[in-house]
C-alpha cells in the first residue's frame, strides 16, 4: 500500500473484498464461458493425478485435456478421504 501511495497517490487499488468477491466472480464466469465453449463437442481425457505433501496429507489433481492440446484444471473436493 505505501508502494502504491509513493508511485501513484491517487491510486486506491482493489480491497481484499473487491479481488474475492466482485472480481473474482467476474473473472470465474468468464473463464468457465471460455471452457465450456473449448470443450463442446468435444471427445476429452480425464487425467488424475496424486501425491502426499511434506505432512504426508494426500494431494489430488484432475484435468481435462481434449484432442486440441487445451488443458482445463478441474476443482476438487477439499478433503479427501482414502
């Protein structure tokens, strides 16, 4: 803040409420438009992938690659039961 302040005083970036709620919506509903477009009609390959970090706490990752080379990271669940 006191960077922004010293470059630009009359610059007020966005708050922490504005990046995760009102942008990051934006931002989100654009994306998901964009791969849902990408991937219409398309035939596409479910990678997962897994590992376990330093506290041995398993890690998952799944996406979706079609015949085109996109990749589309998927979300998943916050916690994992194995």
């Amino acid at each position: 803040m006191k960077l922004c302040k010293i470059v630009r005083p009359g610059y007020r970036p966005p708050s922490e409420y504005e990046i995760g709620g009102l942008i990051l919506k934006s931002v989100y509903g654009e994306i998901f438009e964009n791969c849902q477009e990408i991937l219409n009609g398309e035939t596409v390959t479910i990678i997962l992938d897994g590992w376990s970090n330093i506290k041995f706490e398993p890690i998952i990752c799944c996406s979706i690659s079609n015949d085109s080379g996109h990749n589309i990271l998927l979300e998943m669940p916050t916690q994992v039961i194995i």
